[in-house]
C-alpha cells in the first residue's frame, strides 16, 4: 500500500521489519528486490532477488527479475539467470502434482517410482528431478541425490541453493567414501567394493558457482571454508569465514568456524571475540565452549579458561555443526 | 553361564517386524524374509512349537504383503498375522516405532511368549535363529546381538550369489555375511574404529579391526534379537536398543550376548549417507572423552554391562593370540571410557555444590591435557575435593598457576592424584587418615563412590 501510494521508502522499511522477523518470507523478499530496482536501489534488489533464488530455486521468477536487474547493471550473470528462467519456464508444463502428493504424505519410495515414470517421458523435467533428489535425500542415498542435481544444476546455471547443495553432497560423500574405504583396508587389507571418491575439484567448482551467484549466502560460504581448510588453504578459507560471520552476525556456527581458523592462523585476539560471541549466541555449543577455553589458556586467563572448559564439559551431548574443528 | 538359568524354552513363539512403506516393505520381502527362510533360521527356531509371525504394517501396503509369494511359503510353516498400525501415531518416527513396537510385545508375558524382534532391513545369517532357540532353553531372558551396517546397492548386487535356486530363499553363512559386511562397510562402522582420526556423534558400539580376519566390536546398543518378558511392559518408553532390556531384564545375568558371528550374525542395509556433520575429528584421549560423554548422558546400566562384553566378527578362522590382544586393547579403552564416566559424573557433582574452581580444573585436565585415563579403572573411590576459597587461592598462587602451564602434565596427574582415595570412606574414616585436614562438608553422595570438600589443597 506504501509504495503504492508512492511511500517507496516506508514501504522498505516495513519490508524489511518484517523480514527481520520472517527471514524465510520468499514472498516479502520477492517485493523488497522488485521494489528496490525500480527505485535504483540495485545493490538491495539484487541482494532480495538472490535470497528469492534460495528460498524458491525451482521457480522461474527470481532468475527472470535477476536477469532483468544484472542488465540494468551490466553483469554478466544475468545471462545465467535468463537461461535458468526459460530451462524453468519450460518445465511449468509438467505436472508434479503425483510426485508431490506422494512427498507431502511421507511415501518417498511411491514418489521416485511416479518421479522415475514421468522422467522417462521427460527427460529434462527439472522440477521432477528436483523432487526426485529430496525423495533420495530421505532415504539418504546420496549418490543418487548428486546423480539428479547434477543435471538440474547443468540446466540451471544460476541456481546458487543447485550448486551449493551439489557440492554439500559431493564433499559429504567424498568424506564418507573416504572413510569407509579406509576401514575395509583395515579390516580386509584391499580397499571395498563400491567406495570410488569423486573428484575434489568439482565440488570447489561448484561452491565456487554458488558464491558468486550468492555472495552473501553465508553457509555456503563457510562449507566452501571448511574444504579449503581441509585442502590447507586457510588464508582463502579465512577469508570465507569472515564473510560468512559479517553476512550471518547471529549464526554461532559461522562465528566459531571464524574462530577456529583464526585461531589457527595465529591472530588469538580476535579467535577469543569470535569464540565468546559464538558461546553467547548458543550457549549449549559445547565445542564453542572448549575452543574458547582452549584460547583463553593461550594468554593466561585461567579464570576464562576454567570457566568454559567446565560448560564445555556440562553441554549435554556434542551439538551436531558444520564446525571445522 | 548364570546361576540364575531356568532351562526351558518359551511356550510359544512370536516373531515381530514392522514394515510400512513401499521402501521397507520390499526390502523386508526381497531380503529380510528370504534370510529368515534359510534352513537354519525360522524352521529350526519354531520346530515342534507354537509360533506366530506378526507383521505391523499400514493398510496401504497389505496387498504388496499378502500377494508376495513368500508370504504364502511363511504361512505353510507359521501362523502369519498382520496387525494394521494406520492408527498408531507418535511424536516422530521413533517414538512411532516405540509404540508399534510395544503393540508388537502386548500380552507377551502372559503368553510366555519368546518374541523375536526383527528388522525389516537385514540379512540374518543362515543358523542365527537356531542359536538363539539354545540360548532361549538355557533359560537367557534376553539374547543381544548386532552386525554391521552395508552401503546398500552394491552389497546387495554381491549378495544375489546367495540366492537360492528358486530365488525365494537366501542361504548366507555367517564368514560370508561378514566378509561381504567388510567389503561393503558403512562409513558410520568407519567412524566407530576405534584407530580412525574421527568420531560419530554417538559412538553406541566401537570397533577394533584384525587385519585380515574381522574386528572386535563392543556395543552399548545391541539388538534385542529375543526377549522373553516376564511382565506387561506396556508404559516402556525409549527404544528396544537402549532402554527395553532394562525393563524386561532384572538380572543382567539373564543376558544372552552373542560373542563370535559365527553363532549368530546379521547385517544392516543402509545407504551411503548420514550427516557428515555428525563426524568430528578426535585423536586418542579426545575419543574417551566424547565416548564418556555419550555414554554418561545416553547409556542405560544395561547398555554399559553390553560393552563389557567382546563380540568378534570374522571370516576367517581366528588366530587366537591376535583376537585375545584386539580384546584386551578394547578392553582397556573400555575402562578408560567408564573410568572417564566416572569423572564427568563427579563433575557434574561439583557443579551442583558450587566447586566452580575444583569442576574448571577437572575439566582443563580433561579437555587441555588428555588426563582422561588419569583414574585408572571405574571402581568405588572416594574424592577429596578443595572448597572454592581454597582452591580459588591455590590459582591465584605461583605454584597454582605454574602446574597449569604446558610440560607440567605429570605434576598435574599427581596433584589430582592426591585427592583421590580407593573404597568408599565416610567423613569420620578420612578424619584419622588426615589429621590437619579439615572435611568442610563430607559424604556427598556419587554413583560408585563418595565426596568429601576439604579445606585445602593437597600438594
């Protein structure tokens, strides 16, 4: 009604009140991005059409008012997002209602079997595939989730949520195939049957891809870190760390990866203020907790220290994180 | 073998799987059931008793189940029931399965039925159920067992070689089963080698391979494969591997665990994934001290008496001298685990009584200088602890602040060292073993031990 009324700027303001409190409104996002490019706000639209493409990454709006905003501007990327509206817009043709009927009721298996017939009279359904990869997700099969989203993230160049997820699965099967394949050397003296690792760059690639489609995305971003730590590139990953605490201040999990690598990359200062505040924003984050005490026995600060190894030892169970540590 | 056995088998037997979903119910009749149909599993399990195969299923997957081909075979040798849970909710999908699993166990005690629990995602091994049936007519109340868990297509592409001629049976020995277990592992096994850099987040069983032959395999959470309850358990609450036996069983002694695969073996089919996030890196003393948490915080008394007992998984003939030093190792780090228990245990306790200073060095002995085996062994001890003032000053001195530095672990070992006493001693023993000591507050209760704040440090 605001900006209706020509109150571009209270019309923002209440947009923005109110994605404060419902971040993962798509519907809000989608009016904030629209509202700001045409009031030459581009640097805030395109950041609500980005977080439009993450909410909703299989619908064609966001890539078609991203392509349009990226011309105004003269990026480069808005020929990604034009091809990802028309890969998408072609798609609307194809019913899902089967498919998600089966998900919605929990029927995973009945949604890959109709998924899988439909599949074979269009080979290209994105959105199918899409629902495909989530069925496979529940029954975590993840190589047959990576199977699906590689295809989509081929017809969709722009999707930053394609690309990070992908790469989420790549890295996590490569960890897990690792694994397992050591053990069976333990145990057989020969490597298993089924375990062959994917190729490392591939997920950079794509992390990569989802960054620059999403720069503030802060949790690609610090999976993207985690990976380059893990390939002992920590001046990179620290880089990544810190972008991802500046564009998520209230995520703990950024705030102590951050810590940890700063910790590693000798600056103990500011590893501390990333660790408190990491053990403020959760205070059950028991590995926040044993970091920080870790780094307050660093400098001498006993009393820090004693402090927060003992809630460490009180956090009921390790909370599960992405943390690199 | 228990004194407490009263040789007899159950009156009648009652085998029980929930499978809902087309997911579960085809891989229950494609896998489980032709396992359980070898020879040596349900035929020599229910020979000249009564028995039941119920089957707790939704509406929706009836047809599937009752048109399957070894289905009809099942009934020739057993009653078949199938029990309709549509109706059956929960807060989640495991508190669902509490719930159609208690379904599954109603009116067991008064029945004296034997209840054979299985999973509708695995492979028994050929001649699992027959040793079961002995264990159940020595009188064991309860038999514990699990297996490995596989990455599922793969394994089961290699399993096709022990189909039977006829495609409806699968006749896998136990060697077999375990050596395609190994070629197939799971990365969850993975992470509970006890030798891996990594950790899972709840390490309910740990491995300790035999290169060449199998592992050694001590589990907190094992698989009730038979209960025999001898009460209604209807108000049982938590899962049938971690809180069931409890109830069922009053005598631990009563506890048949399985302990060589050749006697009974099983294999889990998953797929590849979990949470990566559930794996952390760990290191050694790290390891002790994430299992001791898991356990002080999940673990029933029933689930530590579990780990106490060694189970070998192999595919070879043993080399005796190898599995009894894989035994020993596993067993130190047992100790150790249930030893460092005991310490977080006095932890917690410390906190409760405000020894902020006493709980904070505890903790940096644990945490900064992998003290986490400095106990020794879990046994009835008795703490001498400094009050805060005392040990807030001790800080604060030199001497404190010096044997907290790093290379001072040994001086710090001792320092802890000195106030731990063997047995339990009550306030007024300590008194004529102390003299000059003063017991600020004494006898504070601790499981498997007792507390006493005194008015000093004990250099």
């Amino acid at each position: 009604v605001a900006f209706q009324a020509g109150r571009a700027a209270e019309a923002r303001q209440a947009l923005a009140d109110h994605l404060a409190r419902n971040e993962e409104d798509a519907d809000a996002w989608l009016a904030l991005g629209l509202m700001s490019v045409r009031s030459g706000n581009l640097g805030q639209g395109l950041s609500a059409l980005r977080r439009v493409a993450r909410l909703r990454p299989m619908a064609p709006e966001p890539y078609r008012e991203l392509a349009a905003a990226y011309q105004i501007a003269g990026d480069q990327r808005a020929a990604d997002c034009e091809r990802s509206a028309e890969a998408l817009e072609r798609d609307q043709v194809i019913d899902l209602q089967a498919v998600i009927s089966h998900m919605r009721r929990g029927a995973t298996a009945d949604a890959i079997a109709v998924g899988l017939e439909i599949l074979q009279r269009h080979p290209s359904a994105i959105r199918v595939r899409y629902e495909l990869a989530l069925a496979h997700q529940a029954h975590n099969d993840y190589e047959s989730v990576a199977d699906n989203l590689r295809l989509i993230a081929n017809e969709l160049p722009a999707s930053a949520s394609v690309a990070k997820t992908l790469a989420d699965f790549l890295w996590a099967c490569h960890r897990l195939k690792h694994l397992a394949q050591s053990f069976s050397l333990a145990i057989l003296g020969s490597a298993g049957g089924g375990n062959v690792l994917s190729p490392l760059h591939q997920v950079e690639d794509l992390y990569r891809a989802a960054i620059r489609h999403d720069p503030e995305w802060a949790e690609a971003r610090t999976y993207f870190a985690n990976v380059l730590r893990e390939t002992d590139r920590l001046g990179e990953a620290l880089e990544h760390y810190r972008a991802a605490a500046e564009y998520a201040p209230g995520d703990a999990i950024a705030h102590c990866n951050l810590a940890s690598a700063l910790a590693a990359a000798g600056e103990i200062s500011a590893a501390i203020e990333s660790a408190r505040e990491a053990t403020i924003l959760r205070p059950d984050f028991g590995e926040a907790h044993e970091l920080l005490a870790r780094l307050a026995w660093l400098v001498k600060d006993a009393a820090l220290a004693l402090a927060h190894d003992s809630r460490a030892l009180r956090c009921e169970r390790f909370y599960t994180t992405q943390a690199f540590l | 073998m228990s004194s407490g056995l009263r040789p007899g088998g159950p009156a009648v037997w009652r085998l029980v799987v929930a499978a809902w979903g087309r997911r579960f119910v085809d891989r229950f009749l494609t896998t489980t059931l032709p396992s359980v149909l070898s020879p040596g599993n349900v035929a020599a399990l229910v020979r000249g008793a009564p028995a039941e195969f119920m089957i707790l299923t939704e509406a929706a997957d009836l047809p599937r189940l009752s048109d399957h081909p070894l289905m009809r075979r099942l009934s020739e040798m057993l009653t078949v029931r199938t029990v309709c849970i549509d109706q059956i909710g929960g807060d989640g999908k495991y508190d669902r399965m509490t719930r159609i699993h208690r379904l599954g166990m109603e009116g067991a005690a008064q029945a004296d039925a034997g209840l054979i629990l299985l999973t509708p995602d695995a492979i028994w091994a050929d001649g699992t159920l027959a040793s079961v049936r002995r264990a159940a007519e020595l009188g064991y109340q309860a038999v514990l067992m699990d297996g490995p868990r596989v990455v599922g297509p793969a394994f089961l592409a290699d399993l096709e070689a022990f189909r039977g001629p006829e495609s409806d049976t699968i006749n896998v020995g136990p060697r077999a089963l375990m050596e395609l277990s190994a070629r197939h592992i799971h990365p969850n096994e993975a992470a509970w080698n006890w030798h891996s850099p990594v950790i899972h987040d709840a390490p309910f069983q740990l491995h300790w391979p035999v290169a060449g032959e199998g592992m050694v395999t001590r589990a907190f959470c094992m698989h009730p494969l038979f209960v025999r309850p001898r009460r209604e358990i209807g108000d049982f609450v938590g899962a049938i591997d971690n809180g069931l036996v409890d109830r069922i069983v009053d005598d631990f002694s009563l506890i048949y665990y399985c302990r060589d695969s050749d006697e009974m073996a099983v294999v889990s089919i998953d797929e590849l994934g979990f949470s990566s996030a559930s794996i952390k890196r760990t290191d050694k003393r790290d390891r002790i001290l994430r299992v001791a948490k898991w356990v002080t915080s999940v673990a029933t008394p029933q689930n530590r008496h579990a780990a106490l007992h060694p189970a070998r998984r192999h595919f070879t003939e043993v080399t005796e001298r190898r599995w009894r030093t894989a035994e020993r190792l596993s067993a130190a780090h047992m100790d150790a685990v249930l030893a460092c228990r005991q310490l977080l245990l006095l932890h917690a306790t410390l906190m409760e009584h405000g020894l902020d200073t006493a709980a904070g060095l505890l903790a940096f002995a644990l945490h900064q200088r992998g003290l986490v085996g400095w106990l020794g062994r879990a046994r009835p001890r008795t703490f001498l602890v400094p009050a805060e003032a005392a040990a807030s000053r001790w800080l604060n001195d030199e001497s404190g602040s010096q044997l907290l530095q790093q290379g001072q672990k040994a001086a710090l070992f001792c320092l802890l060292a000195n106030h731990v006493r063997d047995g339990r001693m009550t306030a007024d023993e300590l008194r004529t073993l102390l003299p000059g000591v003063s017991i600020v507050e004494g006898d504070i209760p601790l499981e498997d031990g007792i507390v006493h704040v005194i008015d000093r440090v004990l250099g």
